[in-house]
C-alpha cells in the first residue's frame, strides 16, 4: 500500500483560516484568495529551507492552479480611459501614453524625488528587497527588470490599502517605473523568498495601467530568473489577469 504523507502543519493552519475566512466571507471571496496566495509565499520559503520536503512540494503544486483559476474568475474593471497601447508582439510592448503620464504622474514622480531600481544580480536584489514583502515591479521595453523600493504587505497590495504610506505621499503607479519611455514587457507584484542559496519568486501580471496580457508572463519570468541570476524557470510563479472590458482611449 502507498505510504500516505500527513499535511505540513503550516498547510493545516492555512487551511483552519481558510475555513473560518471562508465562513466569514464566503468561499469565492478576495479573502481566500489572498489566503491562497500568503499560503504560496509561505510554502515557497518553507520549500527553500529543505527543497527536499515532498508535502510542501505537494501544496505547491496544488496552490498554483488553485491561485490561476480564481485570477481567471474575478472581474477586470476597466479604468475610466485606456492609455496604454501595444506596440509590438513577440514579444509583446505596451506603451503608457505620453501626455497623460506628465499630466497625472510626472509632478507625482517628482515628488517623491526618487525612482525605481534596476535588479542587476541576486546579492543586490536581496540587499534591497525584504523578503516575504511585495514590491511593484516593471519589465521595460529591453528586458530590464525595475522594482520601486518600497515594500508592502501582501494584504495591501491585494485589497488596495496602503497604510504603510506617509500621509499625503503620492501612489505609485506602474508608468511611474519606467517614465523616460514608459513601455513595459510586463508589469505587477512580485515577492521574493528564500536566501542567498535558495531564491523563489512569486509573481504577477496586475497593472491596472499596463493591462498585461498572459503572453507577458513569459517576459515576466525570464526577467526575473536573468536578473536574480536563477538556476531554473520553475523558481517563479507569474499569475496571470483576464482581459478587461475596453475603456474610451485617451
């Protein structure tokens, strides 16, 4: 007979909260999504300290489809102007309008009076960024990967607050990483786990601006595994968005 694995008991607590979250909010609720998606974090930085775990491995590879199929469900609201074009396939470049971009979010740039980060190599990646926290994250139009260097919880990122922010300090925006030509290969969160010997990154394709289709995920991945000097495409997750309703151009 099959020797049966007992859960992880990292994978049992997710799911005592997913059950009490799902009770609360309802099963195909943000919720649970945002539980599936720490749970994915978790099990990453667990599966970096022993690569060896099998159950860990097993909710892996449970989570990723679990995750895909709930971005696949959930409504892409359509922002009140379309602002951004593709201007090139294969691969694919979108381009943030130009007008629009100094008009909304040039003074906003400005005021920070600072801009986002190219990752080079792994050493100044996991000097800059904290792992296990989600930073906004650019694929610009030659392939270079850009994060801006402020970190935030997951929940903020999913649910939209921002209460790590400074009182009056302007959002940043996907364009506001790349604003000297403002295209991208891909755009949207990503999450780094592990350490210096074992990196695992979990990201996504959400930019609102940017509005990156699935073929993106593919320059999302090399991106991140170039830049993170990565043995293996499997080390990053890339989630992908449906494609929302149009919206009038700008």
């Amino acid at each position: 007979m099959p020797v049966r694995s007992d859960p992880h008991p990292v994978v049992e607590r997710f799911a005592r909260v997913r059950e009490t979250a799902s009770a609360r909010y309802g099963p195909d609720s943000q919720a649970i999504t945002f539980l599936l998606y720490e749970e994915l974090v978790s099990m990453r930085t667990l599966l970096a300290r022993d690569l060896g775990c099998a159950p860990v491995r097993s909710r892996i590879a449970e989570l990723l489809p679990a995750i895909q199929r709930r971005f696949d469900a959930a409504a892409a609201p359509a922002p009140p102007q379309q602002c951004h074009r593709t201007v090139s396939v294969d691969p694919t470049v979108i381009e943030f309008d130009r007008r629009f971009f100094e008009a909304r979010y040039r003074p906003a740039l400005q005021a920070l009076g600072r801009r986002a980060v190219r990752l080079r190599d792994r050493d100044q990646a996991l000097a800059l960024l904290t792992t296990g926290a989600s930073y906004l994250y650019a694929v610009d139009d030659e392939g270079a990967l850009w994060v801006w260097p402020q970190p935030h919880r997951l929940a903020d990122v999913m649910f939209g607050w921002a209460p790590g922010r400074p009182v009056g300090e302007p959002r940043v925006v996907h364009p506001m990483l790349v604003p000297d030509r403002l295209r991208v290969r891909a755009a949207g969160e990503l999450v780094v786990t592990g350490s210096p010997e074992q990196v695992f990154v979990t990201a996504n394709l959400k930019s609102g601006h940017f509005r990156p289709p699935r073929a993106c995920a593919v320059e999302a991945r090399r991106a991140v595994v170039s830049a993170l000097e990565l043995p293996s495409p499997a080390d990053v997750d890339v989630f992908t968005m449906p494609p929302p309703t149009a919206p009038p151009t700008c």
